[in-house]
C-alpha cells in the first residue's frame, strides 16, 4: 500500500505581504499529479490546512476544489491542526463522500479508520487525532477514559468564597470541579494514545493477518527543529510531547498486546525531519509544502527541501520512505553585503525574486530606496552598521551646541560622520531655521 503524507499547508496565508495563492494552486496541481503517477491509496493532511480560524474565501474555494480533485483518484484523511477550527473544517464530516474523512472531534478520535488497498482488502489502521488543545482536551478525555477504558481521572475541589463583606463572611461547601488531566500537551496526548492502544488491540485482535498501523498527530515532539514561522502552542509552560509516548501509546497496559504503531505522520513543524529513536515507530514530519520565512527558504534551499513524503506499507510496517520535492514557484533570496556589492553584477540574478537584504557597512543616504528600485521584490531589510570606536557624546541640554548635536545624529543613522559639503548643508538649515525664529518674534 502507499500513502502520501503532508501537513501545514496554511492556505490563505502571506509571505511578508504577497498573497500565496498561486504557490499554493501549484501545490495542488503537484499534489493531484503525485497521487496518479504513483497509485497513491490515500493521502494523510496532519493539521494547519489553514492559516486561521476564519480563512479568506479564495482559500476555502482552493480547499473544496482540491479536495474534490483528490477524491476523484484516491482517499483523503484530514485534521485540523492549531491554526484550523476543528468546528468550521469539521462541519458535516459526517456526511462526506466515502474518500473523505474528515476527523475534528476530539470524542471520535479512538475510531480507527481501516484504508483499502487498490484491489478493496483491508490494507492498513489509521488512526487521526485533531490537534489537541490542553485547556479543553483536559476536560474532554476524562469521560471517554472512563466509559471506555474504566480509567478515573483524579477530581479536584476548589472553595468558593461568598462575596459577602464583614463579619461573619462563610466560605460555602467544597464544590468538586469535573475530573481534569494535568494542563500539558503531553498529558492529553498521552491519553488520546492510550484510547488509541485499545482501539488498535480490538480491530488487529480480530484479524488473522497483521495491518500496519498509523498516527496522524498535530504536535511538538522533542526532538524536533522547529522554523520561525509557527505559531507557538505552548500552554501551562509545556509546549511538547516526549517521542516515547508514541512507543508507549500513553502508556497504556494494551501497548505490547496492541502491536505498536508503525509510522506518525506528524505536523505543526514545518521543517522536514524524521525525529531518530532506537525503537518504536517511525516518527515523521512532512514539514509545510512552503516556506513561510526567509530563514525558512533558505533552509528549504540548503538542506532541508520543502516535500511530501510518499510512504509505502506492509504487513511488517512501514517498508519505503521517499520525499517528493514540492514545486517552487517563487525565487526567496537573502542578500548580505556592502551597498557597493549589492548593487554590483554579482546579485544582477536576483533582481526578479522576492528579496530580505542585509546591508553591511554604512548606509548612505537613501540607501533604501535605491536597493527597492535595484530589486522591485524587497520584502525585508537590515542594517548591520560597522563596529566603531566608542566616542565622547554630548548631554542634550540648552547649552549644548545644535550643529554638534546633529552630527551626532547623524553618525548614529548613516554609521559614519557628515563630509565637509554634508555640514555645510546642516550649518545652512540651522541657520535658517534661526532665522526664521528671529523674524516670528
């Protein structure tokens, strides 16, 4: 069986302002042709399909319509990750096509989803966690815990004070809160893997014939790199999960009964990486089929290249693991050097891309906009300004003398001092701006 996994596409988002929409059609024309070229069986969308909550409409009409185009070839499992509303991506899941599945209610996320091979036989388990927010998967998951694995989650009790003042003031009785687990990812996670464990031990335990087992889960494990352009989900202080409750399932007693999970196709981090451990499953993120920052691009282009990851699966688990290079429509270029070198032929290859300069040394006047007319795509600036020797300044005060001051000024801004025609200019405006006070009065 084959499987095509991918996440954090992000749609409706922007890269320092330019709309994405025609990188992310390309993306999906890529991704349309991968699944036919390689007989793709399904293909796993692990989280941030967009960028927020509420996404532009042209990014709901590129989901429906790729979306529809998939189906049409093969069978789609998708969640929401912390950028979606599992609400709004979730809305009548249930009444999707077949090759649909959409999995955004944290109640249904022990609902092993059994995937066909091409010839219709029962091929692989995947099981899809949406993203998991602590502050309200901590008072989901008790109840499932219990109905499900008989498993009683510690119940606090708090004391509410009565707002009477005075003398006399009583605290009314302890009132039990709702059973809660700790306030982590982790925790909730954890718990998820062990609803999962027992989901995965029933429908392997009434098989003679071993399917592999996957996780689709929207988190930051240790050990991963992340990029700068994700949004931070750290909650309580504790933003990660250890990579061994993957091999543990939680923690659960069913883990070794189970058979264990195979592969996780992992999102949230946006760089590619397969997270390395001595045993268990193969832990993987796909990373974002775009870069989202420049630092990001220049990653993507030195190392880490932005990709899907086409995996194909056997009774023994995960057998193959390819990355597909995604395409990439836009040119994002990070120029360092003097304003002398970047205006030089040297960087004439870079004048159509989309451009971060950092301007070394000092910066003349209108250095800015001479490097937007050099490169009209200039999205980011800075200026690292030389290294000078620390010099005497003078305290700003009315017996201070103005033109000193404003040499000064202009030091710190241009990182060098005024030339001789330079403070002829500023003796000139000093002077005028004199007079004019003198004939005000």
């Amino acid at each position: 069986m084959r499987i095509l996994h991918t996440s954090d596409w992000h749609l409706g988002r922007t890269f320092h302002g330019r709309v994405l929409d025609d990188a992310h059609a390309a993306f999906a024309d890529h991704l349309v042709e991968l699944v036919a070229a390689e007989s793709v069986d399904a293909v796993l969308v692990a989280g941030d399909v967009y960028d927020r909550a509420i996404p532009p409409n042209d990014a709901v009409a590129l989901l429906d319509e790729t979306l529809r185009r998939l189906t049409e070839r093969t069978r789609v499992v998708l969640t929401p990750g912390n950028h979606d509303s599992a609400r709004r991506l979730g809305f009548a899941a249930d009444l999707m096509r077949e090759g649909l599945i959409i999995r955004a209610r944290t109640a249904g996320l022990d609902r092993g989803i059994i995937l066909p091979d091409a010839n219709g036989n029962d091929a692989a388990i995947v099981h899809a966690l949406p993203y998991l927010d602590p502050d309200a998967a901590r008072e989901i998951l008790p109840p499932l815990l219990a109905e499900r694995l008989g498993e009683e989650t510690p119940a606090k009790h708090t004391v509410r004070e009565d707002n009477t003042e005075g003398e006399g003031a009583a605290s009314q009785p302890s009132q039990p809160e709702r059973p809660r687990l700790p306030r982590s990812h982790e925790a909730v996670v954890s718990a998820a893997l062990r609803l999962v464990a027992a989901d995965l031990d029933r429908l392997r335990s009434a098989r003679t014939r071993r399917l592999p087992s996957l996780l689709m889960a929207h988190a930051f494990v240790v050990g991963g790199e992340a990029c700068e352009s994700e949004r931070d989900i750290r909650v309580g202080g504790v933003d990660s999960v250890p990579s061994g409750v993957f091999t543990t399932l939680g923690g659960s007693p069913l883990a070794e009964r189970s058979g264990g999970l195979d592969y996780v196709a992992l999102g949230h981090l946006h760089r590619p990486q397969e997270l390395t451990r001595p045993a268990g499953p193969r832990l993987v993120y796909s990373g974002s089929p775009l870069p989202f920052s420049f630092d990001e691009a220049e990653g993507a282009r030195n190392s880490a290249t932005k990709s899907s990851v086409l995996l194909d699966l056997s009774a023994d688990g995960a057998t193959g693991l390819e990355r597909i290079p995604t395409p990439v429509l836009h040119q994002v270029r990070t120029l360092t050097g003097t304003m002398p070198e970047l205006l030089s032929p040297a960087f004439d290859d870079a004048t159509g891309a989309w451009v971060r300069v950092i301007l070394q040394g000092e910066r003349p006047p209108g250095a800015l906009a001479t490097l937007k007319e050099r490169f009209p795509s200039l999205l980011a600036f800075q200026h690292e300004a030389p290294a000078r020797t620390a010099r005497e300044r003078i305290a700003v005060t009315a017996a201070a003398d103005p033109l000193r001051i404003t040499e000064d000024f202009f030091d710190d801004v241009c990182g060098r001092a005024p030339d001789p025609s330079e403070r002829g200019v500023l003796r000139s405006a000093y002077e005028s701006a004199l007079a004019s006070a003198r004939s005000e009065r």
